[in-house]
C-alpha cells in the first residue's frame, strides 16, 4: 500500500458532540435557514400575520344596534319613534317617504316604519333577511308594549358567549396545519433541489457521508423548528384571541410531531428526482393546492359533496387539521385521534419508503 | 512499479451513454507520490473517466482499481481515504468558510484541524467570510480545502483552474505545487498544457476517450523531435511545403489557409534557412512568430488540432 509522507501529522481527537456529522448536518440546516431572512418571514411570521388578520375580520362585536327608519309625515310618528328609541337595541333614523325607500334598498336601515293612523302601522322591509325579520320583531314588540300589552309569562335572559365556537378558533388550528405542510413541502424540498441543481449533492456522497443522515438532519432539523413554529402560532392565538387549548400538551405535541413527519416525508418525496427550481416549484404546487382547496383550512371541509369525502378524509391536511381542532377545541384524546394520526402515518412511511427508492444523489 | 502499489490503476476502461461514446479503452497506472494529469481537449473524456475512478460513475465496462481495493467491495473504506475536487461544485452560499469545512471535516474519522486546512490554502483572512462572498479562486481554494481536509491518500482534481483568471490560477498551481511537493498523490485533469507542464509528473494526453500518448511533460515533448517552433504567415505568393521539409533542421511542416507552422531541431541553423526560403520564393512576411514546443505541439502533431480550438 502507499505510505507516502504526510505534509502534517494525522490528527485523531476525540470528538465532542459538535463534530459528528448529523450534528453537523443539522447545524447547517438551521443556519442555512436563519441566515434567510424570507424564509424565516414566510415560517414565522406570515402565519401570525394572517392569523392576526382573519381573526381582527371575524372577531365577536358587541351585539349590533339595529337601525330602524321611521315616516315623521304623520302626527302618530312622534309616539312611535318614542317607543322604538326606548329599547336600546334600536335606533331611530327620522325620514321622508322616498329617502326611506332609499335607505332601505340600500341596506341602510333594516325595517321602515309606517304610521297609518291611530294604532296602525305598516312595516316595510325585505322577509328574505334575518337581521330585517329581526328587526320588525323588536320594533313591534316596543310598539305593543308602549301601547299596553302585558306579557303573560315572565322571561330572562342569561348570555353564554364560549371560546372555541367563533371562527378565529376553527381558523388557527387549520393555519397551524397549512403551515406544517408549508414547511415540510418546501422548507425540505427547495433546500434538496438547489443542492443537487448546484452539485452539492453529487460532492457530498463523494464523501464519506452517510445518507440516511443527510436525510435524517432535514427531518430532525424540521422537528427542532417546530417547536418555533408551532409555540409562536398557537401562542399569538391562545394569547391574543383566547382559543382554547383543551388537549393535554403531550396529545398537541403528537399530533403536531405526526404531522411534520409526513410533510417534511412527502418534501423528500417530492424532490427526490427533480433537478430544477421551477420543475421543484410546480411539483410542489401539484401537490399542495388539492389540499390547500380541499382540506377545510378556512371553512369546513363537511361543504364538499359527500361523494368527495373519502378523498378528502385521505388528504393528510385534513387529517392534521382536524385532529388540531379536535384536541386544541375539544380537548380530545389520543386515542380517539387514532383515524387521523394513522392517516399521518401512513402518508408518513409511505412517502419515506418511495422517496428512499427513487431518490437521486446526482 | 508494479500494479499491486499502483495508486490507481485503470484497465481497459470504457464508458457508453447510449450510442455515445466517451470513454473508448482507456488504461492509466497512477504511482503513489506522483502528480499526475489527463490533458485533452473539452469533450475528450477527462472528467468521464476521473468520475469514474472517484466511484461517482459506473463504468461500462474495465477494471478500476483505487489505492489496491475496489468500489465494488470497499466503497466505505475508499472514501475515507480520498480527497476529491469535482468541476463546477457550488458549496452553500450561507455558511461562512470554516463551517463548510468543519462539515465536511465530519464526514472523516480522521483528518486535519479545519483551521489548519484553511490556513493551507491561504483562505485564514476569509475564515468567517460567507462563501456567497467569495471570489471564484477563492472559491476553487475552498473546495480544495474541503477536499483536503480528510488528509486523503489519493487527491482527484477535476479542471481546478477552470474559469479562472490568470492570477488566481498562478495561486492554485502554487498550492498544488506544494501538495506535490509533499509528497501527496495526486490526479488531475485540464485543458491547460501550461497546468500539465508545470504540475505534473506525468502525463496521459486523453482524446476521444483514448490515452493517445503517455510520459513526463519533457518526454512528451521530446518526442517531437524537436524543441521548437516556427509559425509564420505569407501575404502572397504560395511556397513549396515539400521544399520546406527538406531544410536543415526542420522535422514537420503544416500549412493552413496561408498559415505555416513548422517544428524544428535547431532553431539558429533553420530560421536563417526558412526566411532565405521565402524571399527565394519573393514572397512577404506577414507573421513570424517562435516559440519553444509544448504540450500543445505534442497534441497538434498528434491529433492535427490543437488543445483549446481558437486559443
């Protein structure tokens, strides 16, 4: 064998944990991606931004004051509009004959008041909307009652507003899933891709590198981020718009961990062959936009035609979606999320298996 | 040397892309120590074959064998043992220097010091530096770096002065010139015969997939016949090429469009015989050039065309 002279003498140290090369590996990961100031907006930032922005669109109003128009022509209108200003749940808008036909076309007032003669009174308004049927229930009930009538029964109210039935509560776990996917898909595929594309790949198995732990760091970096991501995300929700977290930490943590897996699987999946950017990004987009339609982020995916559900219960976004919503609002076990964990899963080896196959070093 | 220390031994090699052919039974015997360079034009099978002996291709057929053992069977021990440069790798714009060497350092379980290997490149003052911000030979000296830094037996540098510019070529050769100093084996492949001439200690000149001629630079050169040559250019009338060969001295002529370039023994005896040779024939000098034969030549007399066309 050769035993040429060495220009310096071999060093062999021992190593610290720092220097093994999946430590390695996923160092690069991380710093390769917080030294990309758009990749971090776009995890990080823009999901709270949105969050922030559907839930300021949807956020619960105090209950609205209905403005009721009423005819000041007649001599009765006086008393009238003395009755309806007394419930502080209507407001009254004086007008003439044809500004109150405007006003009511157009949506500005919600009924218009017409005294006819000494108590009679005709109500204008469109039967086809609730807040007008609304409001022609509380106008002739404050008319009757200014007029004498006594209830027979006697009533009270007692309001029950409860987190985790408004919007802002069914949007941030479907959010908190759309980003898993995002994430996985393209934090892991356009990272693979502009390796091989630039030949980094092609020098890293000329290497002595193992390739299982290349594969393995995208993984294992993706899992480090979650805790990021999924914390800044579920944190600005329960934080700024009180969602509830009902599920125990280990079921959220679970189900988050699942899902990431088989996004950042089917990432690998995706890139394993392509050599280019562009043939990355339609691929990518190939994938996503299915589940960006389908899998009931923004509204429920229960809208869908029943003939389209089993394909839609398949989509693993619909699974993380609706095991987030189901243990972050209901507070479910694991165990009942059994159906969906095992969708995740399966995509999960599914998608490692095929990706492992066809992956291209070169 | 026999084939047994052979550091790197190839056989009969060939490699096929469908009805392409570009590696057409090649054999090369690499000894330990040396430099060694496969120098042939663009397109001649340089980088085919040194793929294929970095065990990144599959050969069609042939036998290939890496410091005494075989990619077949002992692709995890080979790789722990050999440096490797390839053409036009882009290392990860956003680590800075000593991470991309630290990274790959990793992937060996033994090698030198990151810092250490920076500094033999002369890199120390970027050590921080994003690779994003470095120049293209300070790039192709990273990449040396990282090729080194597993303290490898066998170095595989494919083109490692490709697309630089003279100064930071001249760098590169210094480098390497010390590597080959310290005794350290190494393969290479260019297009450059000033590269192959200053670098190597021998030389297969590689054309169509085909080591066409074997030996040190000065051999090669020697076999020529001659240690120089003459180019000139007539701006009319023709001259007899048949008279042209029979001065003293001269051992080749070529003519293209109006363009001579003959090889010759003794420059001071045939100069003065191929000008009284031209204004025999009345004719008038548009060129005259002289320069000591190379590589190049060694290619031309070989091949008819010259290493670099138009160069």
């Amino acid at each position: 064998m050769s035993t040429s002279a060495r220009v310096a003498p071999v060093v062999r140290e021992r190593r610290g944990l720092r220097e093994y090369p999946l430590t390695q590996l996923v160092m690069v990961r991380f710093l390769e991606f917080w030294r990309e100031p758009e990749a971090v907006f776009w995890v990080f930032i823009f999901p709270i931004l949105l969050a922030a922005g559907l839930g300021i669109a949807f956020r619960q109003r105090a209950p609205e004051v209905v403005k009721v128009g009423v005819l000041m022509s007649d001599e009765h209108a006086g008393v009238i509009s003395d009755a309806v200003a007394h419930d502080s749940r209507l407001e009254v808008v004086p007008l003439d004959d044809s500004a109150g036909m405007h006003a009511l076309r157009t949506g500005r007032i919600a009924l218009f008041v017409v005294p006819r003669a000494e108590r009679t009174v005709e109500y204008r308004y469109d039967d086809t909307r609730p807040d007008a049927r609304n409001a022609r229930l509380l106008v002739d009930d404050a008319i009757q009652r200014a007029g004498g009538r006594r209830d027979v029964a006697t009533a009270r109210d007692r309001h029950v507003r409860e987190p985790g039935a408004r919007y802002i509560d069914f949007v941030i776990p479907g959010l908190l899933a759309m980003n898993l996917m995002g994430s996985g898909i393209w934090g892991v595929g356009f990272t693979i891709v502009e390796a091989r594309r630039k030949k980094l790949l092609k020098r890293l198995v000329a290497t002595p590198m193992s390739r299982s732990q290349y594969l393995a760091s995208f993984i294992l970096a993706r899992l480090a981020m979650l805790v990021l991501e999924v914390g800044g995300l579920l944190g600005f929700g329960i934080w700024v718009f009180g969602v509830p977290a009902r599920g125990s930490v280990g079921t959220i943590v679970m189900v988050t961990l699942t899902a990431a897996l088989a996004f950042s699987a089917i990432g690998l999946l995706v890139a394993s062959r392509v050599r280019t950017m562009e043939g990355a990004s339609g691929l990518m987009n190939l994938v996503m936009l299915p589940m960006w339609i389908f899998s009931g982020v923004f509204f429920s995916a229960s809208n869908f035609p029943n003939a389209a559900q089993p394909f839609i219960q398949a989509l693993p976004l619909t699974a993380a979606a609706d095991a987030l919503r189901a243990t972050l609002l209901e507070g479910a076990s694991l165990g009942s999320l059994a159906g969906e964990l095992g969708i995740l899963g399966a995509w999960l080896l599914v998608a490692f298996a095929a990706a492992l196959a066809l992956f291209r070093w070169r | 040397m026999t084939t047994a220390a052979a550091a790197l031994a190839v056989r009969a090699l060939h490699k096929r892309y469908g009805d392409v052919v570009a590696v057409d039974g090649l054999d090369l015997e690499v000894r330990p120590g040396e430099c060694f360079g496969l120098l042939g034009p663009n397109g001649a099978g340089k980088t085919t074959t040194i793929e294929i002996c970095e065990g990144l291709l599959e050969a069609t057929s042939g036998e290939v064998e890496v410091l005494g053992r075989r990619w077949a069977s002992d692709e995890r021990e080979l790789r722990q043992l050999l440096g490797i440069q390839l053409q036009e790798t882009q290392l990860a714009e956003k680590l800075t220097v000593r991470e991309t060497v630290r990274l790959f350092r990793s992937f060996y379980e033994r090698g030198r010091e990151p810092d250490e290997v920076i500094a033999l490149v002369q890199l120390e003052e970027k050590t921080r530096a994003r690779v994003g911000s470095l120049s293209g030979g300070q790039k192709q000296r990273l990449a040396l770096a990282c090729a080194l830094v597993g303290d490898p037996q066998l170095l595989f540098l494919d083109e490692p002065t490709t697309g630089l510019d003279p100064q930071a070529r001249r760098q590169l050769w210094e480098l390497i010139g010390e590597l080959r100093a310290g005794g350290r084996t190494i393969v290479l492949t260019t297009h450059y015969m000033e590269e192959a001439e200053r670098l190597c200690d021998r030389v297969a000149i590689v054309d169509h997939g085909r080591a066409i001629a074997l030996g040190t630079p000065r051999t090669l050169v020697q076999s020529l016949g001659a240690d120089h040559v003459v180019e000139f250019a007539l701006g009319d009338a023709p001259i007899d090429a048949e008279r042209l060969s029979r001065l003293e001295g001269v051992r080749s002529v070529r003519s293209n469009n109006g363009s001579w370039s003959l090889t010759v023994a003794e420059l001071h005896v045939a100069l003065p015989a191929i000008l009284a040779e031209v204004e025999r024939r009345g004719a008038t000098l548009a060129e005259l050039r002289t320069h000591s034969a190379t590589l190049d030549d060694v290619f031309v007399s070989l091949t008819g065309r010259r290493l670099r066309e138009g160069a």
